[in-house]
C-alpha cells in the first residue's frame, strides 16, 4: 500500500530539515549526556533520573522518525504557480471567505497536514473546510459539515 503524499510548502520543508538536524545533532547528545550521568549515580534499576532521560529518547527518536518519514513522502507545493493560477482553490492558494452567517471575511492558506496552523491562518488540505474549498472558484457558495455543525461560505478571492 502506498502512503499518500505529504504536501509542504518549501519553507515548511526547510523549517522541517532544521528541525531533524538539530533533533539528531544536539538532542540525542543531550539525551545521551541525561542517560550517562543518570548511569553515573548508581543502581538504574530504581532511579527515576534514568527512566526520565529513556523516555526523553524515546521521545527524540520518534520524531526523528516521524520528520524523516514526512520528508520522505513530501510534495511541495508551488505557492507561487498556486497564486499565479486564481481560477480554482489549489492546494497553496490563499482564499478569502465570507461567512454568510455574520458577512465577516477571513482569508486562509490551504496548505497540507503537517504546516497546518488554523491560528497563523494556514488550514489543511484535509480538513472538513479545507477539503471542500478545493477546487472551488470565485463568487461559489459553499456549505461546510464541521463537528460544530454547518458553516456556509462564500468564496471572495483566491491567490
């Protein structure tokens, strides 16, 4: 089975390679530095010092997993191609919405799962809106099924 593609955007794959560097540079030393000098008290059978300094490496190593296997799977995206092309919501597009309930306008990113910040204004491709936006075109009316109930939009602006 193939496992589907991760969508990022080039700055969320350099923040991504930033972030398994430093993961596999300077944390596993400091992890390694916890682990001997918890070894370095005495009996590890009973500290707690050394089962804290295992589960950090646990921790460490998987998201050093995790990055790897996101990086591996990556897609970028071309916002610059997605901003060029405004006729249809594309992954990488910024989309100004209107809410019919309140007229009140926001704009989002759709990016994918794993730059997604819906407080930064950048929602995922798989998400219950970003989903349905894509696609969609200018002036279109679209109605959201979210687990707080339906949400009715307008699309206003795509870049």
């Amino acid at each position: 089975m193939t496992e589907k593609p991760v969508y990022l955007t080039r700055d969320g794959r350099v923040k991504l390679e930033a972030e398994l560097a430093e993961l596999v540079s300077g944390g596993r030393k400091e992890v390694a530095e916890r682990i001997r000098a918890a070894k370095e008290l005495g009996d590890i059978s009973e500290s707690g010092e050394y089962e804290d300094a295992k589960n950090s490496q646990a921790l460490l190593e998987g998201r050093i997993r995790e990055i790897n296997n996101i990086l591996s799977r990556a897609v970028i995206i071309d916002e610059e191609q997605a901003a060029n092309e405004t006729r249809e919501v594309r992954i990488g597009s910024s989309v100004t919405v209107r809410f019919e309930e309140d007229n009140k306008e926001e704009t989002w990113t759709i990016v994918g799962s794993a730059e997604a910040s819906p407080r930064q204004g950048r929602i995922s491709n798989e998400s219950p809106i970003g989903s349905e936006l894509l696609g969609k075109k200018p002036r279109q009316k679209v109605m959201v099924k979210t687990p707080s109930g339906i949400i009715k939009l307008t699309i206003v602006k795509i870049r």
